[in-house]
C-alpha cells in the first residue's frame, strides 16, 4: 500500500486528496450578515441609485471616504466595472488617435479593449521574472507617439514598478496603474493603485473583494478627477441634490461620457467587503508564502521573483518549470493528485491554458479586427505609424518563454491548513516523478 502511495495518480497510484479545494474568489468566502444588512438597508430605504431617492444611504460615498482614508489618495470613484474604469482613466488621460498606450504582454482583454475603444494604438512591451512590464523593453519602444504607460500588477502583485515610473517620468508620458489583480497590495509601503497617475481597479467575482462587478478609479490630481467623475456620468457633473448637467460646473468639464455608474446595491457589498480586505489578504498571503516556503528547494522549480514580499496579496503562486511538455504534464499530475476545484474554479492551470491573459490569444488584436469596416482604428490616418505593429505569438521572447515554462495556482482565502499540507505534499510528490 504504501509502495502504491508513492505511484502518481495520474499513474494509478492514491491521490493525495479527494476533496475539492475552495473556489478561488476570495471575497465570497467573507459574505455574511455584514454584506447582507447593508443590501437590505439599501432595499429597505428603496434607493439603490446613489446619487438621488427617496433615501439615500449614501454606500458607495462611504465606501470611497473609507478607500480615501486607508490608502491616503485624496479621489476615488467608485464605477460599475473594471473594464469601464480603464476607458475613463485612459479617456481623461485624453487618449485617442494617433496615441500609442504601452502595455504589457499579460495582460487581460480588458485593457486593449479600452484603448482600441478609444481609436489608439496598443504597443506591447515584454516582461521580466516578475511577471509584469520589463523596463529595459519599455525603454526601448517609448517613442514620439508613446502617451500613456498602462502598467499591470498581475497575478497578485507588483514588479518593478518604482523603475517603470522613473522611466516615465523622465519621457513625461502618465502611469495608468491597472491594479485589478492586486487590489489591497503595497509595494514598499505604498498601496498598489495609488503609484500611478491613475490607478484603476475591478471587484469582478475573481478579484480580492467583489460585488460581482464593479469598478474603483483612484488619483491625487484633482484636475484628472474631475475629468473621470464627468465621464463616468454622461460628461457632466452633479449639483447638490444629485442632479445632472449642473450649469455652474467649469464647462471644461462638460464632456461626452458614458454610463457607469456604480448603484447602491454593489456598494452596500463591497463597503462590508471592503473592511475584511486586510483579513482576506492576510489569509491568503499566509497560505502562499508557506507553500512557497517548503517548495523553493525543489530542484527544477523556479519561483517567480517577488520585489516586495511583504506587499504581496498572496492570490496567486506562479511556479516556471524546464520546458513545456514538462510543465503541462506537472499541472496534469497535480490535478489526479486532488489540486482541482469544482465547477468554474480551476486552481492549478498551466499559462498555455490561460486564455485573454496572452496577448497572442487576443485574436482580435492579432488580426486587427474592427467593429467598423473601414478597420478602425488601424486605418486612421493618425495611426499610421502602427502599420507595421505585429501583435503575434513571437513578437515577445520572453512572455512566450515564461508561457510555455510557467504554471500558477490560485491561492483561495478559504484554504485549511490541511489544503495547505495537501498542496505542498502534491506538488512535492509530482516534482519527485517529474523533475
């Protein structure tokens, strides 16, 4: 029997475990009676419009106040989703035509949607050991058309960020700071999403606090502020009883917007979730930083490289192994051995499985689709300078080497110390078969 333990379950041997692992979305894991007497308040005052009703609670300004006062950014917003946030951010930023945002090569869909929206022109930038934006690469394809950089705290966490932002500065190009995935991070003391200009964040089901969807816009400029409050609602701003197109408002401000708005109902939850962040995280980040601990002298396993470990969320363990065929049938074998979940939640996928976080995935990027016929905004005459911008696989060495070589696992805030035990016993037992 013991003899049969030691035999891959993907081999016919025992699995290490049976049970499915928690789901992967961490603030779910928190909803309670908070969560749920704040939605009845906003239900049982029938206002879930937040700017104006017969009574209004007031969740999302609170909600903003509080985000305010614990990461010291004197402007939130809060918006209705993620996505939208990056096209106000970037719309207040006055990108459009004949613009260049660089971005780099993981990334999510998201954020080329926003600037392709706008009619300019994506350029991908390569990443480092870090999983996020390379500076050297930046440096080198900054040029006359360069606006914005559009920087991503991917998988949890920050890289080099401090160095992305010199770098900008000294080309006098803005920092769109998509802290998305590292919402209630830090780097060197400082909260992630208030580095940048602008930094912009999503509490979709997956991120570390949700509501579902929704949307938060951060910035300490009170002129850029203004100019996302007033795109976020139609291009105008509100008077004191919440009423739209405010004639007395600077008409600098009057602008074309959209609708995205965040209701009350959405800020009911995520003002409850919003005060377990630091809980959530501190689960997380636990449970990471132990299996990390007990798996970093496996030969074979490079980890990827953390600036600041301390201001780490903790959501995610990215593991690179030698060569492709290796690392798929290392994801294969821990998943026999019990690292799965149930239903949508997958905790352990190899990065060829990981979909619109590959730039060369984004198949309407990499052919240059348009919802227009005329191939908008490619065609446009200001972006001509793009003509020859190639976004497939093999335009960045090392996203497509880190790709082929890499895995992660999605850390749940809901993990026993037993799950913790189960993944570090698995992934152990897979490395002494495989590696």
């Amino acid at each position: 029997m013991e003899k049969h333990k030691n035999v891959l379950a993907i081999d016919g041997g025992i699995p290490v475990r049976i049970k499915p692992l928690p789901e992967e979305s961490p603030g779910i894991h928190y909803y309670d009676s908070e969560e749920r007497e704040a939605v009845l308040d906003v239900l049982t005052n029938r206002s879930p419009f937040r700017f104006y009703g017969p009574h209004v609670t007031n969740k999302c300004q609170v909600l903003e106040e509080e985000i305010c006062s614990k990461y010291n950014i004197k402007h939130s917003l809060c918006v209705n989703s993620g996505t939208a946030a990056i096209y106000i951010a970037l719309a207040a930023l006055e990108i459009g035509p004949g613009d260049e945002v660089l971005l780099p090569g993981y990334l999510w869909t998201s954020c080329i949607n926003a600037i392709i929206t706008l009619g300019a022109i994506p350029r991908l930038v390569d990443i480092d050991d870090t999983f996020t934006m390379c500076p050297e690469d930046l440096e080198k394809k900054i040029n006359k058309h360069s606006k914005v950089v559009l920087y991503i705290n991917m998988s949890g966490t920050t890289g080099r960020i401090d160095e992305i932002k010199k770098i900008s500065k000294q080309h006098e190009i803005k920092v769109l700071e998509d802290n998305c995935q590292a919402f209630g991070g830090k780097f060197k003391g400082v909260p992630t999403g208030t580095i940048g200009d602008i930094g912009i964040v999503s509490f979709q089901l997956n991120k570390v606090i949700t509501s579902g969807e929704g949307g938060l816009i951060m910035c300490n400029d009170e002129h850029l502020f203004r100019r996302c409050f007033g795109i976020h609602d139609l291009g105008y701003a509100r008077d004191k009883l919440g009423i739209l197109m405010d004639t007395s408002c600077d008409e600098k401000y009057h602008m074309w917007g959209t609708g995205s708005r965040m209701s009350e109902l959405q800020g009911a939850v995520l003002l409850a979730q919003f005060r377990k962040v630091d809980k959530i995280i501190s689960k997380m980040h636990r449970a990471k930083y132990t299996i990390r601990e007990n798996i970093n002298n496996i030969d074979g396993i490079l980890l990827r490289t953390i600036i600041d470990p301390d201001g780490d969320t903790g959501s995610f363990l990215i593991i690179t192994l030698p060569g492709r065929q290796i690392c798929q049938k290392f994801v294969e074998a821990l998943r026999a051995e019990g690292i799965r979940s149930k239903g949508y939640a997958n905790p352990c996928v190899s990065f060829l499985e990981w979909g619109l976080h590959l730039y060369y995935n984004n198949k309407s990027l990499v052919n240059k689709k348009s919802l227009h016929p005329g191939g908008w905004p490619w065609t446009l005459s200001e972006n001509y300078f793009s003509t020859d911008y190639n976004y497939r696989k093999g335009e960045l060495p090392v996203c497509d080497e880190l790709f082929d070589q890499s895995c992660l696992l999605k850390i749940s805030s809901a993990l026993t110390e037993k799950d913790v035990e189960n993944i570090i016993s698995a992934i152990r037992k897979v490395s002494a078969h495989l590696l």
